[in-house]
C-alpha cells in the first residue's frame, strides 16, 4: 500500500490574490520612473498615458475593483446584471453574453499542470491526499485527462471546507483501496469560533484484504501578518486534531495516518500537540527515507526550518504514522522534482520546469510505502 500527500496549489485556477506577485521587485523601479516624470516641467502625450499606467501599478487608480458585470445563478439558471442596470438578463444564445466578466481567478499555466500530473505519476500511490484542490469536477477532469489510464484513479472526492478561495482537500484512491466513510470537521467551533479555516477531514479506507485503515487529513493556519495569532490558532488546531487521534486509538483502531499542509517547521511548539504529545512518528526520520538532496555546498548545510541537512525546503508538509503502520514501512521519501528552486542548481528539477510559472507546486509530495 502507498500512500502519498501533495499540495497541489490548485489545478486549472488559483485564486488572484494567491498567486505569488514580483510587484516588490518591480515597486522601487516604479516608484523612481514616476518621480522622474512629476520633477519634469513639460510632458508629452506618451508620458502622461505612462503616469496613468504607474499611478495604476502603484494602487493610486483602483477602478480595476468596480465589476462590469455581475453573474448570479438563479433557479439553476446563470443571469447577468450589468453595473448601472437594474434588469437581469439570463445567460443564453439570446443575450449572446454581451459584455466581459472579471475573473477573480487566474489559469494556471498548462505546463505546471502536466508537471502536477508527471510528478503524481512518478510517485504513483495508492491513496493520494491531496490540498489545495478548486473543485471536485476540476480533480476528475485532471484525473480523466492528465493522468495516463495505468497511473488514473477510481474513486475522486472533494469535500468543500471552509475556504472561500478554491483551498479545498481531496482524496483519490485506486487498486482496490476504496472510500468508506468521509466527515469534515469545518463546523468544529469553539466559543463561536470556527476552528479550521480550511478543514480537517477523517476518512476511513477499505484495503483490498478487508480491513480498514484511518486517515486525517489538514490544512493548518498559515503564518500572516500577525504571527501570535496564527501560532494560536495553529495550536489549538494540533490539539483537536490529537484528540480525534486519541478517540480512534480508543476506539481500537491502530492504523492512522496523518497527513497535510501544516504550514510551520516541526520545531515550532504550535505542533506540539501531536509531533510532540501523541505516539505518531513523521515518516521522514525513517531510515528509508529517500529525497534528491541539494548540489554543491548546500548538501552539507541545515537551514532553520528546513526538512533536513541537504534538503533546504522550508518544512510545511507532513506525513505522521501510528506506531503499527511506522512498523510496517517499507520504503518513504520525498519528491521534490516539481518545485522551481530559488537558485539554480541547487537540486535536480524536471526538463520541463523552466520557470516558476511551471513549477507542479512550490510544495513537495510526501510518500510512504507499508506493507500490507
């Protein structure tokens, strides 16, 4: 049985205010060309239509936010209303979908999702879980035409959480591994508060022997702005997720996985509650543990954070293993082929990576191999 987890920061479409901006290398560029052309004391036409286009970059001109177009599904029906009308007009051959819509979502390049596919392939699991998927319809899509039929799974789920963006988890299974039960925890509150922003979702596997296994799924608060809060609320996640783990040991069940996007290092005390204060174990300290390690002088360098010596990829995954299953692993590593390095060289990336664009994701997939 292999078992895999993979952040697939989405798969067609990501949401715009996710996608990863060079504005900042940009900004002390356009700050400069605009002050040149306010010192001047004349301008021509072609530098007073460059003013607008900076005073647009720089966030001086925000018309860019007021939609045109507004599409609200009614009775099973699409309908458009246009910004100054009061009419609503269905979507059909009709209105010959006069207008334009702004999208809040941008496409991924198509490149980065073959690099999704070709490093889902290489892995090739039998259960893989999976974050950051937009849809369900969307991960068969991928599943039906980006997959090849030996590496294709049978059973595709997508349960939608919390996440307003398309941040949802997923989970697709093949070879006789099928899906027995799913509960989403995104009503879990405390205090009227919800606790996972994303989700966090327990399923039961049916193996092809008959038996079952218990596998967790989440997708941690990430680090913003405010750096205690997230601490905080990442640790109390960590705590109810223990629990749920203590009740399935509890209740007999032995075999647990559990797997995700934590989105901290596991130094970091807000993971305590289970790297710490439970029985799992990561799969990475397992002696089978496989990664293609950094070039040159990085091999022998361990920076803050990162997975290991020689694997300078800021830990933010993770696969955790009851004690009965860590037993029974075979083999476990990491593929990390899909993520454009920061420097060039530093370790071995896909031909077909050629830039940041096309990268499958800037998280690794994590695998393990049990016996069965």
């Amino acid at each position: 049985m292999k078992i895999a987890t993979f952040n697939m920061e989405n798969i067609f479409h990501r949401d715009r205010s996710l996608v990863k901006k060079s504005v900042s290398q940009s900004l002390t560029a356009w700050i400069e060309e605009f002050d040149d052309l306010m010192k001047r004391d004349s301008r021509v036409d072609n530098e007073f239509v460059r003013m607008r286009e900076l005073s647009f970059l720089l966030g001086f001109h925000k018309s860019s936010l007021e939609p045109y177009v507004v599409m609200r599904r009614k009775a099973g029906q699409l309908y458009l209303r246009k910004r100054n009308a009061c009419l609503d007009y269905k979507a059909s051959h009709l209105t010959h979908w006069n207008g334009w819509i702004k999208l809040y979502t941008t496409p991924i390049d198509e490149i980065a999702v073959q690099n999704k596919a070709k490093l889902i392939t290489e892995v090739n699991p039998d259960i893989l879980l999976l974050q950051e998927v937009e849809d369900r319809q969307s991960l068969m899509e991928f599943n039906e035409n980006f997959l090849s039929e030996d590496v294709r799974f049978d059973e595709v789920m997508v349960v939608p959480g919390n996440d307003p963006n398309g941040l949802d988890l997923g989970i697709m299974t093949k070879n006789g591994y099928g899906i027995g039960s799913i509960k989403s925890h995104s009503n879990a509150c405390v205090n009227g508060q919800i606790i996972f922003e994303k989700d966090f979702q327990r399923y039961e596997i049916f193996t092809p022997g008959g038996t079952s296994i218990w596998i967790l799924s989440a997708h941690l608060k990430e680090t913003g702005a405010d750096i205690e809060l997230a601490f905080n609320k990442r640790r109390f996640q960590t705590k109810y997720i223990s629990e749920v783990y203590e009740l399935l040991t509890t209740a007999g069940h032995k075999e647990i996985v559990i797997a995700g996007t934590f989105n901290s290092p596991s130094y970091c005390a807000s993971l305590s509650p289970l790297l710490r204060e439970t029985s799992l174990k990561e799969v990475q300290k397992h002696p089978t543990f496989n990664v293609d390690y950094d070039e040159g002088k990085d091999a022998s360098y361990h920076s803050l954070g990162a997975y290991r010596m020689g694997v300078n990829l800021k830990q933010k995954d993770y696969m955790l293993l009851s004690p009965e299953l860590f037993k029974k692993v075979r083999k476990t590593g990491m593929n990390r082929r899909g993520i454009w390095p920061e420097k060039r060289g530093q370790y071995r990336i896909y031909e077909s990576v050629q830039s940041e664009t096309q990268q499958a994701s800037s998280h690794p997939i994590i695998w393990t191999k049990l016996s069965t």
